[in-house]
C-alpha cells in the first residue's frame, strides 16, 4: 500500500470518528422523575454503636482463679446483640489456662472451658439502649495480659479492641 493510499484511509476515518461529534453511546438511559426525593445515607451496623471502656477495667485474683471486669456501652437508639466473642490473654506466652464463664448483672452469657483465642457463643447477650453493664470473665487460673476481644455482632459485624491491665 503506498502512502497516498495510507493517508487517504487515515483520514476517512478520522473524519468518520469525528463526524458522531466526540463519544457515542449505544446503551444509554434517561429518567424523568417529578415530586420525589432521593435521599443517600451510610448503613450503620450494631458494632458502630458498642463502646467498649477498657479506660476502668480491672483484673482481680481470687487464688488459682482471674476475673477481668469492664464496660460496655450501647450508645445507639436500639438494642444490639453480642453472638460471639474471641477472648485472648497472655498473648505472649502459652497458657493452659481456661475461660469459664462471662457475667453481665449476674447474667451468665456464656459458660464453658475455652482456651485463650476460642470463639465463644453467646447466649442473650443484648445491650439495650443507653445501657452500659459491667461485664466480668472468669478464668480457672492466674491470666495476664495483653488480652484482646472481638465482639461479633447479631448483623455480622464486628469489633476487636486490645489492651492491657495492671493488677
């Protein structure tokens, strides 16, 4: 092909890209909407509204047994359910040592012999609005921390915090 030809095409089809007036759409879609409003928000989840205080949490020694005391808040307008907790403590070290049992308002959500980073079910583990128990886990023996929650919400979200408390 030579190069008048060459040419010749180029521009026929530059003049036929530039001829549809810049961009062309084959699917395209036009809505006409009178008297109504669209409005957008953010999709809160339970776990937005668990404020967890580790601020005043408190580990207590009863002979071989621990009990690690802290707050949990409910800073929403409706209830929120816990489903599930991972519990860990004494991170840094091997430790046989047991979760027994987690109390709120002598309440018992859970009860059983779990090592550290278990996931545990919970049972009625509501917080209601505006409601901030105290909430204690019993261990079989001495524990340490770092320790470290996740709490696992009715909806599937979920919240870790991680900290340390001096006995």
């Amino acid at each position: 092909m030579n190069s008048i030809t060459k040419v010749i095409i180029f521009s026929i089809l530059l003049l036929s890209l530039t001829s549809f007036g810049g961009t062309y759409s084959y699917f395209s879609d036009t809505e006409r909407i009178t008297g109504n409003t669209v409005t957008a928000g953010v999709w809160n989840t339970q776990v937005d509204f668990l404020e967890v205080d580790v601020s005043k949490a408190k580990l207590r020694g009863h002979g071989d047994e621990s009990k690690l005391e802290l707050v949990l808040k409910n800073i929403g307008d409706d209830k929120i359910t816990i489903e599930m907790m991972d519990v860990g403590w004494n991170l840094f070290n091997v430790d046989m040592t047991n979760i027994t049992s987690i109390k709120t308002r002598n309440n018992e959500v859970f009860s059983g012999c779990n090592l550290s980073g278990d996931r545990l079910e919970c049972n009625d583990f509501t917080l209601n609005k505006e409601s901030s128990p105290k909430v204690s886990f019993h261990f079989d023996g001495k524990v340490s921390g770092p320790f470290m929650i996740n709490f696992i919400m009715e909806d599937g979200s979920n919240k870790s915090v991680w900290f340390d408390v001096v006995k």
